[in-house]
C-alpha cells in the first residue's frame, strides 16, 4: 500500500510540476478533456437497450433526419462525391451544425442505415422514429431533403417520400 501511495504522489507531482512550468498548454488541455466530456453524451446520442434496434435509441432529430438523407441519396445507387458534399452542407446549413458534428452524425446516420440493412428499409425505420420523437418535423424534413434530391426524383425515391407522408399521417 506505501508503494501505490508513492507511486501516486510522484504522478501527481510530475502534474504539478507541468502545469506549473507550461500554464497555457495545461488550460488548453484541461479546457479539450471538459468539451470531450460534455461532448461524449451527444456524440452517442442514441442509447443501447436491450433487444432494441438501434433506431429506437435516437433522442435527437436532427440524426434522424441526417441518417433519412443519407439513405434517400443512397436509394438508387451509392452517392458520388458530390452529392455527399451537398449532404454535408445540408446537414450544416439546415440542422445548424459545428463541422465537427457533422461529421459525427454523418458517420452515425450510415451505421444506423447499416443497421437497417439498406436504404431502402431505413427510411420507413427512421421515418416512424423521427415522428415519435417529434412529430412536427415533417416541415424540417421536408426542407431537407429538396435540394437533395434535386428536379428529378427516382422511382425508389418517389416511393421512400410516399412512405414518409404516411408515417407522418399525411396523404
């Protein structure tokens, strides 16, 4: 037990020490491990239930609709670079994200479309959810997805909005 206690206070020493001699750079490091922290709930913005599907976690809907984008690009074929461009600008501009939220949720729309086993079931998944959570975001959605899917809409593309309208009750 001495020897922990020892081993301890030379770890603690050597922190005071570093953040004596470098006050800057600790504050900066100090200020990256609170944001990380308050950043970890929202970076998992869903959480694990057990024998869930991970589509039921999502609080959040703006991820819901993120992952809806994602999956109406990918109906037809894999999106080109472009069209993920624009997805992110989208995501950005209308969802009002930090870059680096984008990206996160992004990243987490494709798993959950994984999960999902393709776009093409994933649209109605997330679409039910999405209204659960909030039910008056068919506007939001909507606004969205328009200049993602451009002046032409696929067959697949037309049915997936045909879905949404009726998991948002709408005809």
């Amino acid at each position: 037990m001495p020897f922990l206690i020892a081993i301890l206070t030379a770890i603690g020493g050597a922190l005071w020490w570093w953040f004596r001699s470098n006050p800057r750079e600790a504050i900066d490091t100090a200020g990256d491990l609170i944001t990380t922290a308050a950043n970890a709930p929202r970076r998992h913005a869903f959480r694990r239930q057990h024998n869930a599907h991970p589509v039921e976690g999502i609080d959040d809907p703006r991820i819901a609709i993120c992952a809806i984008g994602q999956a109406f690009l990918e109906l037809d074929d894999l999106p080109t670079k472009e069209q993920r461009d624009q997805l992110h600008i989208a995501v950005r501009k209308q969802l009002r994200t930090q870059e680096e939220e984008a990206e996160e949720m992004e990243v987490l729309g494709r798993w959950l479309i994984g999960q999902c086993n393709g776009a093409s079931q994933a649209i109605p998944r997330l679409g039910k959810r999405l209204n659960r959570i909030d039910p008056g975001s068919w506007n939001a959605l909507q606004e969205f997805l328009a200049p993602l899917a451009g002046p032409d809409l696929s067959s697949a593309q037309i049915d997936a909005v045909a879905e949404l309208k009726r998991k948002f009750g709408m005809r």
